[in-house]
C-alpha cells in the first residue's frame, strides 16, 4: 500500500516536463552534431537520462531525512573526492574536472551540487531560532566555500558559482536580518576587483568579451558574437532542424553543450524559445509547489534549493548566449549534452520527489 501510495504521490507532472525537455535536447544534439566526430553523441545522450531516470526513481524511494542523516560523511566524502580530482583528475585544456571511476568520466563537481542542497537543508532546518545569526551564517558559508573553492581552483569559475544560489535562496527563507545583507554588498564590492584580479587569463578575457565583444571579434568574443547572430538568424519559426547555417557551417562553437540554446534558436525560432522557457518555467513551479507541501522544514529547503540551482544554470546560460551574462561553462539543464549534467538534474529531481512523496507523512 505504502508502494502503491508513493508511486501515485510522485510528481508526474514534474517527470513529464523534464522529459520533453531532455527529448528537446536529445533533437538538438542531433541536428548540431550532423556529420561530426560528435554525430553518435545524441544516443549516449539517450543512455545518459536512462540511467538518469532510474536513478531519480532509486533516490524518490529513499526517505530524504536518512540522506540528511548521512550529510558529514557526505560532505568529507565530496571534499576528498574534489581534492582527489586536483591531484588525479584528468587533464583537459588546461582544467582538471573529471575523474574515472568503475570505467567512466564523472564530474565530481556536478554531484557535489546534490551534497551542497542538502547540507543548507540539514543546518537550517537545525536552528531553533526564527532567522540566521552571523555566526549561522560564518559557519555554513565556510562550509558551502571549502568545496566551491576547490571547484574554482581546478579551475571551474562557472561550477563553483552554482553553490552560492543555493546558500543564498536557504538564508532568505530562514531569515537575514537587513544588515547582514548590507554587510555582505559592501564585502562583496570590496572583493570584486581582488577576485578579478586572480582570475585566470581566459576567465578575465570571456568577462572583458562580455562587455565589448567586437574588442576581439576573433579571439574573446568570438562565441558571443556567433551565438548571437545565430540567435537572431532564427526569427520567428527558425530554419529547421539541421538547416541552421551558423550551427551547420561549425561557426557556432560547441553547440551541443554551452551553446546549445543558440542551436536550438537558430532551427526553432522564437516560437521554439519560447516554448522551451515555458516548459521551464512550469518545471520551477513544480519544484516550488514541492516545497509548498513539503512535511517540515527541511524538505521546503531541500525542493527551493533545487529550484534555486535550476533556475541559476537556466538564467546564466540563456543570458550568455544571448550576450547579458559572461560566457561560463554552465549546462543549460537536461537539454545540453554531458553525463554528468543529466545524472546529477535527475538526481536533483529525484530529491524533489523524495519530499513529494512523503507530504501526507506526519
């Protein structure tokens, strides 16, 4: 009975979206890599949200407070598994972010997001006062920062920044007072010329690219200029499916992963964008609606982190590839290509389904 409950409980609505979704970017994949060394790439696509399926099942069936329960060895698992990527990863233009394990690439990072969404559930949902101190707040920043520092330092700017929506959506629901807020603006405006300053070159160039792309139309701001005409070329309908000339002609760099969106507005059009950006909207309104029903406390934190961490890599990534957010290395979820990507969104919406399921339970 309690099967046949939580199989009726789990968010099929919320399943169903982040399938077209992933069926969406499964097309996409297609079209962009035609005729490419990555032409075989939409079917281990396929693969990758098979497996992700199945593992957004195994995790709805787990009660979330045992995975709340487990956080410090999750937590020094994660860290030594980032520390072991600086020191074993794999090499790849110049940044080490993968590592193989039992014969594949994981991005440990990706996964590392899962472990972050539930320790600020965990210590939040903890406190037994009505908003969070400056100690509360010294405390879990230092523990959200250690693994974001680690992601930064491989270097992974665009990764490690997905841990803060997190932390920050988690302290806006538990309560900051004003000040500490004021506080944190002044801090962060202090540190903003420091942190530039020990950037890496490629990270400075994407940022000053960014704000003047025809400063380096052929080096810098090269992507952002051919995401952006391919962006425009779609018009209202788009070309068609492998019919977009700057996707085809292999102007527009790496379309089936950071710039898959380009991609898709080029063959799709406005009427395609716009389609896709409902899709998600609704898939964020199922995810709050989650957290609106959720049990206790920490299931709420647990679904808005997730929605958080979403709708950062949505904002990020389609305001980069239309020119209103520096070019990162953000997927855009469950369309753009990657293993990694696929299996730790499903995962994350298998956290969702864990709270969902369990609404109802006293």
């Amino acid at each position: 009975m309690a099967q046949y409950r939580s199989f009726r409980d789990v968010d099929w609505p919320l399943v169903a979206i982040a399938l077209i979704l992933a069926a969406i970017g499964v097309l996409q994949i297609f079209s962009a890599t035609h005729d490419t060394r990555w032409q075989d790439a939409w079917w281990k696509q396929i693969v990758w949200i098979g497996v992700g399926l199945l593992l957004m099942w195994i995790v709805s069936l787990i009660d979330y407070h045992m995975l709340l329960g487990q956080i410090p060895m999750l937590y020094v698992g994660s860290v030594t598994l980032l520390v072991a990527v600086l020191a074993v990863g794999r090499l790849v233009f110049g940044s080490r972010r993968w590592i193989r394990l039992f014969g594949f690439n994981f991005q440990i990072s990706e996964f590392v997001k899962l472990v972050i969404i539930l320790l600020v559930a965990k210590y939040l949902s903890e406190l037994q006062r009505n908003e969070v101190s400056i100690r509360d707040l010294w405390k879990l920043g230092g523990l959200v920062f250690i693994p974001a520092a680690l992601v930064i330092y491989q270097p992974d700017l665009g990764t490690g920044l997905t841990y803060l929506p997190i932390l920050a959506v988690g302290v806006v629901l538990a309560g900051l007072p004003w000040k500490y807020w004021l506080a944190i603006g002044i801090i962060g405006l202090v540190l903003v010329p420091i942190a530039f300053a020990n950037l890496q070159p490629y990270q400075k160039g994407r940022i000053v690219s960014f704000l003047d792309p025809e400063r380096d139309p052929q080096g810098n701001g090269y992507q952002l200029i051919q995401s952006k005409i391919a962006v425009g070329a779609g018009g209202t309908w788009g070309k068609g499916i492998t019919k977009g000339s700057q996707t085809q002609l292999r102007l527009l760099p790496v379309p089936h992963t950071d710039f898959i969106f380009s991609a898709f507005a080029e063959e799709h059009g406005f009427v395609g964008v716009i389609f896709v950006l409902i899709l998600y909207f609704v898939l964020l309104m199922q995810v709050v609606q989650d957290a609106q029903t959720a049990p206790d406390r920490a299931g709420m934190y647990i679904c808005m982190g997730v929605g958080a961490l979403l709708l950062f890599h949505i904002l990020v990534n389609v305001g980069m590839v239309v020119g209103r957010m520096p070019v990162t290395g953000i997927p855009l979820p469950l369309m753009s290509y990657g293993g990694s990507s696929i299996w730790s969104t499903f995962l994350m919406l298998g956290l969702a389904n864990s709270v969902r399921v369990r609404r109802f339970v006293n």
